[in-house]
C-alpha cells in the first residue's frame, strides 16, 4: 500500500503522515518496532523495495515513512519499486510526504499498485483556511469564535503558524497574533527579511514593536533555516520566499529582531523607539 500525501501545505501533509503512524501503532504495533522512517535521497526506492521483501519479527504488518519517494524514483526504479508494493499490498504501508501531486506519466505508473491513496494538500485561504482553522481548534478544544476569526485573518494561508498560536491557547496562553494587524505587521516581518526598501514605508510614525516584533521573530527563524539547508518542514512557499537570503544576512536579521524583542519586553525601550533596532 502505497499513500501520498501531496502539495505545497508541507506543514498539513507533514501531519497527516503523523497521523497515519500513529492510527497503525494503536491498531496493528504499539511498541512501534516494526515502523521504520527512511532518509530521503537517490538510494530511497531501493531501500523501499529492500523493506518492503522483508518480514518483520514483531508484526505481521510493516509501516514505512518514506517522503520524497516519487520525486526521487528514477525511472528505472519504478518498475521493481510498484512490484514490490504490491506482492503483499495488506502487510506493507509506505507514507511519503511529496512537495507537489506526481505529474500525469508517473500516475500512469503508480495506478498499477492495488491499493494507492492520495492525499492533497494545497495553500488555503480565507474560508477554506477558516474552516480548517475550526476543525484543528475543536481537536484541541479552543471554541471561542472570535479568537478563532481573528486568528484566521493573521495567519491566513499558513497552517504552521496558526497551529503554533492554537497550541498557546489550549494551554491558556494569549496569542499574540489575535491583536496584531496581518497586512501591516506581516508585511514588514516579510520586507524585512527580504531587505526590501518598502519596509521603510510600514514604519510610520504609529508603527508599534508590539505587533511587529512576532512576525519578524518568527520570519527571521525561518529565514535563517532555509539558508542554512534545515528547511525539511518549512512550507515550501516559505522556502521559495527566503531561497535568496544569505545565511550571513539571515544572522544578522534574527539577531537585531532579538534585539528588537528584548528591547520591547524589558522596557528598555519604548514600542516605537524599538523599531529603530531595524537597520
């Protein structure tokens, strides 16, 4: 058995996959001895097939975390990579997190396998977002609708960020992005990090650390992953944004937004006058 989980959503398919390993604990190993997570790259399909031919001592059945699995199959791996999958398509269940849905000729190949599950996951916005937004609050029993709107303006497209803020609100946190302005606040984080000059045009004189200082901390982290190639679940939108941000420039942002927050939290430093932290 064959599942992908699909689309520039990393954050969402990442879940997904998670979600998969942990339904097949509960119901076929709860020790998990018989889960193995594979290393991306051009021996991943032979190690797939390596697997999937062998017996487990622990279960009858066998999971395996494989992402990247159809993005790096060569072609001439294909033919004994959808063999070995469907000798025993009930005892073998292979989950692979892929940036984008297989292009129509490698569909064409992967139909072949008796049981292929497809799961995909594009960017939502707005209502879409929302009602996600509300499927993800009610697992974590976060039901009060104002929050939840105001959330889903903020972070409306990235489902990592939301998530981040639902879990600091199920614990009885406050989330800081329930008072921030999304347009302003994460424009700036984004122009900022980009060195774009039309971050100087966002630093009016009303412009506030206070609802600035989250997004270019959290912009800045990102930023800084990318360059320096951990950037395995960072949305792949995010990584596209950030491809062009030196590491040495990714630095040195982060460490004037640090700066900037500390300066903010300890009083140092008014809201406004934190902002001057910004080269």
């Amino acid at each position: 058995m064959l599942i992908l989980c699909c689309g520039p959503d990393t954050f969402r398919a990442v879940a997904r996959a998670q979600e998969l390993e942990k339904a097949f604990c509960q119901k076929h190993d709860a020790s998990g001895s018989s889960v193995e997570h594979l290393e991306s790259g051009k021996n991943l399909a032979d190690e797939v097939i390596e697997r999937s031919m062998s017996v487990s001592l622990f279960s009858p059945m066998r999971f395996i975390r494989a992402d990247g699995l159809a993005e790096g199959c060569s072609k001439t791996k294909w033919k004994a990579l959808i063999h070995s999958l469907t000798r025993d398509s009930e005892r073998v269940i292979v989950v692979s997190v892929e940036s984008q849905k297989p292009d129509a000729s490698t569909m064409k190949s992967l139909n072949e396998i008796p049981k292929l599950v497809i799961n995909e996951f594009p960017i939502l916005h707005q209502a879409e977002f929302r009602t996600w937004l509300g499927e993800a609050a009610h697992a974590l029993g976060v039901v009060d609708l104002n929050i939840l709107d105001r959330l889903a303006r903020a972070c409306d497209g990235d489902a990592w960020l939301a998530s981040m803020e639902l879990l600091k609100i199920a614990a009885g946190g406050e989330s800081v992005l329930e008072h921030i302005s999304a347009s302003d606040s994460f424009g700036l984080a984004d122009a900022y990090v980009r060195g774009d000059r039309s971050r100087f045009a966002l630093l009016g004189d009303d412009a506030s650390s206070e609802g600035a200082s989250y997004p270019l901390l959290q912009q800045s982290l990102l930023a800084v992953r990318v360059a320096s190639g951990d950037s395995d679940s960072v949305p792949s939108y995010m990584q596209s944004k950030f491809r062009t941000v030196s590491e040495d420039q990714a630095k040195k942002i982060l460490s004037a937004t640090i700066l900037l927050s500390y300066a903010q939290r300890s009083g140092l430093a008014s809201d406004h006058e934190a902002l001057s932290i910004i080269p």
